[in-house]
C-alpha cells in the first residue's frame, strides 16, 4: 500500500497539539509519548520508522490511505462510503488490518426476507485495497475505492 507521509515537521506539529490537547484535559503526556502516539495513528510501529518514512520522498499514491480518511467502496459487495477508524500494517509488511465506520449502515443479507445492517467493520487489506477473504460466490469481502 503506498502511503503519503507530512514532512518530519508538520508529524512534530501534530504531536505538540496532541500533548497540549491532553494537557489541557488534565492528562500529563510527554512529547516522546505523543510522538509515539502520532507513528501509530499513521500505521507505524514506532517514531523512528515514522520519521524514516516521512524523510523519503512520497510516492504518488492512488488515494491517501491513513486514519481519517474519508474512502468509498464495496463490502460484501454492497457499496459504502466511510470512514478509516485505524490503520496497521501486519506482520510480513502484504497485509494491513483496517477498521471502517461507514456513513450509513450497510445490509449485508441479500435474502429478501430479512436484513443484516453493519456500521464497522474490521478486515484486511492488500496494498489494492482488496481483501484476501472472498465470499462463497468468490467476491472479495472488501473492495476499496483506492
């Protein structure tokens, strides 16, 4: 999956009004801490890979992928638009686990006598925004509009 990175300065920035928003809320959070907290917002394991990313030159991504993100695409073969809730890369570096509010419920029964609505949903994904697991009739679960 290619993902866009702000410059070393702005992931600082973000940091800084992380630690001052939790401040101002009563909960001490050092600046290390908030750094920590920002390279996971944006599916990192630590600052320092963060920061390693950020420092390489973004490659042109086909929409920006991070925790936020306002996406559209296919559940269960349903269309969807949402929001990406979080984002992480798993183990192996192929796969990344996504959790997706979606802006109005889904129906995920196509049986005419009942429905099934799901508002979140948690999967995985390839960096094509498609999901390894398919249904019975072989659709991939998930489907993003990247």
């Amino acid at each position: 999956m290619t993902t866009t990175y702000p410059g070393i300065d702005e992931l600082k920035a973000q940091a800084k009004r992380l630690r001052q928003a939790m401040n101002d809320r009563g909960t001490a959070l050092t600046h290390s801490a908030a750094l920590e907290m920002i390279a996971r917002q944006y599916g990192a394991r630590d600052w320092n890979t963060l920061a390693a990313l950020a420092a390489k030159p973004n490659a042109a991504a086909k929409t920006p992928l991070f925790v936020g993100a306002h996406i559209r695409g296919r559940y269960l073969n349903q269309p969807f638009t949402g929001e990406v809730l979080a984002l992480s890369a798993l183990p192996g570096g192929e796969l990344h686990r996504i959790t997706i509010h979606f802006d109005e419920a889904v129906d995920v029964v196509t049986f005419e006598s009942f429905s099934a609505f799901r508002r979140r949903v948690s999967a995985q994904i390839d960096a094509d925004g498609v999901s390894p697991r398919k249904t019975s009739n072989g659709v991939p679960h998930l489907v993003l509009d990247l």
